[in-house]
C-alpha cells in the first residue's frame, strides 16, 4: 500500500505526489496492532549517502510551458515548484520588463465551484440590499471638474490621516474611503455628496481633537517640567 509520508494518507498507484502536501509517495508496511499502516522509519544519512543532485519535481498533468501567456501582460518562463492545490511559476510582465511569482491553481481546482458558489449565497443578499440604495444618479455632480479636484482633495487628505498613527481612526477613515468607491463606480452623485459631508465632518473632528490634544499635552509638560 502506498501512503504519505507526511499526513498518512492512502494513495492510488497512479498518484505521482500526495494531492494535499504535494510529498512523494512511500511503499507502507503491514499493519501494526493499531490497524493504522506503518512506514519505514528514516534513519542519518552518512556525508557519502547524502544525493546532492538537483531534485526535479514530478512533471504537472497540467503544466504550463514556457511561453504560455497569463492573461495578456504576463508570460511564463519556467516551473519554480509545485505542491497538493498548484504550482508557482516564474513569469515576466512583458511591459515592465521585470519578473514575478505566480501561483496558478491546478486545473481540478479552479474548475471546482463549490467554493465559488457558497461566497455567491453569502455574498449576493448584501450585493442586492447595496444595489437597492446606491445607483446612478445626480451624475452631474461627479463629472464637474471643480467636484473632480475636491473629491481628490478629500481624498488625499483621508489616506494621509489613514496612514498616521492617530488611535481608533482607521475604520472611519477607511470606510469612507470606501464610501467614495462605491459613489465613484455607481456613478451615485447623491452618495458622493454625504462621503463630502462625511469626510469634511471627519476631517473637522479629527483636527480639533488633535489640536486639543496637542494642547493638553503640551499644558502637562509645561507643568510637569
């Protein structure tokens, strides 16, 4: 019987590699009293057993060639390795001119759509409850150019007190970062007026608490030393 060495699993014949771990199949022995199979033990190599030549994976049943295209911007150059769910390939953006890692799934898995319909169930009633309150409308105040300059002024402004270390402060200035995405995919005009109230409100706050702190920390070192 033939079994993974890492997580125990029995496997067919026919598998070159363990399907979850990616290890290398092992010949196990009989069953010990357990009823569980039982692999050889692994004993220290000696300096002159160790095999020091470049180990080559087991080739994929799906494995992309060098000179395959991902997508249109991305072109494989070689296999860097593979494990049990797929496998990391070399590839260069052909416009950049520079090289990345892309992990690509195996073709058993990508074609699974469990896992895509059950984010669909949970994903589609708030898809619809948001489609409900934001739409096109009011595009008019989207695509004046002074409306164009503010809302990238706000924005700017959001992601610089996003970025610093002001406590309890990322969820509200991330979510309306995330107001104004969603008024500038829908088109929403109506949307994006409240992320403009939102965000001036915000800013406002922001700025007097941080004043008034800087002023009372200020007052307790003046007093303290």
């Amino acid at each position: 019987m033939r079994v993974c060495p890492l997580c125990m699993r029995e496997l067919l014949p026919s598998d070159t590699t363990c399907p979850d771990d990616g290890a290398v199949p092992v010949e196990a022995a009989d069953q010990g009293d357990s009823g569980a199979p039982t692999v050889p033990r692994a004993r220290r190599l000696g300096s002159s057993e160790v095999d020091t030549s470049p180990v080559t994976p087991a080739p994929l049943a799906d494995q992309l060639e060098p000179g395959t295209m991902l997508g249109k911007a991305y072109r494989v150059e070689r296999l860097i390795g593979h494990g049990g769910m797929g496998a990391v390939y070399e590839v260069e953006h052909l416009r950049l001119q520079k090289r990345f890692a892309a992990k690509v799934l195996r073709h058993e898995y990508a074609q699974d759509t469990t896992a895509l319909a059950r984010f669909e169930r949970m994903v589609d009633p708030w898809l619809a409850r948001l489609e409900r309150i934001v739409r096109p409308r009011m595009t008019a105040v989207l695509d004046h150019p002074l409306a164009t300059i503010f809302t990238g002024l706000l924005l700017l402004l959001l992601g610089l007190l996003l970025a610093l270390p002001i406590p309890l402060t990322n969820y509200v200035f991330g979510g309306l970062i995330l107001l104004y995405a969603l008024a500038l995919l829908e088109r929403d005009g109506a949307l994006m007026l409240a992320a403009w109230g939102l965000g001036i409100v915000a800013l406002v706050t922001t700025g007097a608490l941080s004043g008034g702190l800087i002023t009372a920390l200020q007052g307790w070192i003046d007093t303290t030393f």
